[in-house]
C-alpha cells in the first residue's frame, strides 16, 4: 500500500511539471495557426474580379476617340467593314480618309501599304489636310518624293496597341521616330496630333485617325 502511495505521488509530480511545457507548446502551436490563419485571411482578401478584368480588357480592344462616332454602323465604312478589307482599301471606304486616299494613290502606296503584314498606320483626316495651306499642299501632292517621304512617316512597322500608347516611341517605315503620349482614351502623336478615333481593325494594320499631318524633317 506504501509503495502505491509513491508511486501515485510520483507520477502526481511528473504530471505537474510536464504540464506547463504542454501548455507553452500549445500556446507555440496557437501563435502558428494565428500566423497561418492571418495568412489565410491575407490571402482571402477581395481581388479584381475577372469579370472587371475582362471589361477593361475589352474597353482597350475597342475603337475609342470622339470620332468614332461619325463611322458608319454598317456597310463596307464600318468598323466591321473596315476590318474586312486591307488598310488602303478600308480607308477609301471612309470619307473623313478620301484625301488620304488620294495622297496614298499619288504616291503609287496602294499596293505596298494592304501587302504589308500588322502595320500600324497613323491617318490623317480630311480636316487634317486642310490645315495645311493649299499651295504648299498642292506642292506636296506632286511631289511624289516628298509625298512617300510623309506619308511613309505616318506607317509604323508593327502593331502598335492602346497599352503602348502612354509613352511610345516607334520608328516610322520613314525612319524616323513617332512618339506617343497620354492616358484613358486621350493621346497625342509627337505632342500636338490628337488620336480622334483610335484602335480602328482593318484586315492588315491598326488604324489611329488623327486630327494634324505629322511632318517628317525635310
């Protein structure tokens, strides 16, 4: 009866000092699944949804600019129209392009500019034109150097995408550069040309129409 006295107050005592090391370990392993839960928590926090993503994704895949407006819903000046039909032949579809058109022709482009593979092509509107003095644009038109000296200043040789746009610079089939600038869906070309329609799909190139003539030096 003595001995199981002993023995029952020995393993008492054992028990008692084993119990604060438990407690710590426990206390240990509580501050892990804190840690780990707070990761957890992290981890769970709210992220961009992708239906969010895909919409802003799409936003930049779309023609954007004031004058988009006036292109036509349907037919062969539409957006789907136009993405139809190499660039040249999708210009002359528009008739804010038809002096550009008529330039490209002048020049003998026609045939370089829808053979050429994902080019991005800068385009003047009619109204661009018009800026320029008539005498010095009627020197232009006839001058077939000089003209395939600016208009080639106008084609860039790759796909240039909206993303690109907030601070580009491009070398021209002229060989000079064309720098871009701005943000949302407001850029300029080389500081001073607005982009007034931009992202336009034609079958070969990606179309940006702009509101001045971009000048090449001479």
């Amino acid at each position: 009866m003595r001995t199981n006295r002993f023995q029952r107050t020995a393993v008492l005592a054992a028990t008692a000092l084993a119990l604060p090391v438990v407690l710590t370990a426990c206390s240990s392993d509580n501050g892990k699944d804190s840690g780990s839960s707070g990761a957890s928590a992290a981890s769970s926090a709210p992220m961009p949804s992708k239906s969010s993503m895909s919409s802003q994704s799409s936003t930049m895949d779309k023609p954007f600019g004031p004058a988009c407006a006036s292109v036509p819903k349907s037919g062969a000046g539409s957006f789907n129209g136009m993405a139809q039909d190499p660039v040249a032949t999708a210009a002359s579809n528009n008739p804010d392009l038809s002096t550009l058109v008529t330039a490209v022709k002048k020049a003998g482009l026609v045939d370089t500019l829808n053979s050429a593979k994902n080019i991005t092509v800068f385009a003047p509107t009619n109204e661009a034109f018009a800026k320029i003095p008539k005498a010095q644009l009627d020197k232009v038109l006839s001058d077939k150097a000089m003209l395939t000296k600016i208009l080639t200043y106008h084609v860039v040789g790759q796909k240039v995408t909206p993303s690109q746009l907030g601070s580009g610079s491009f070398t021209s089939l002229e060989k000079e550069k064309v720098m871009t600038s701005g943000s949302g869906e407001s850029f300029k070309v080389n500081g001073a040309s607005n982009i007034v329609c931009g992202n336009v799909p034609t079958s070969n190139a990606t179309v940006y129409i702009i509101d001045s003539v971009l000048m090449p030096k001479m």
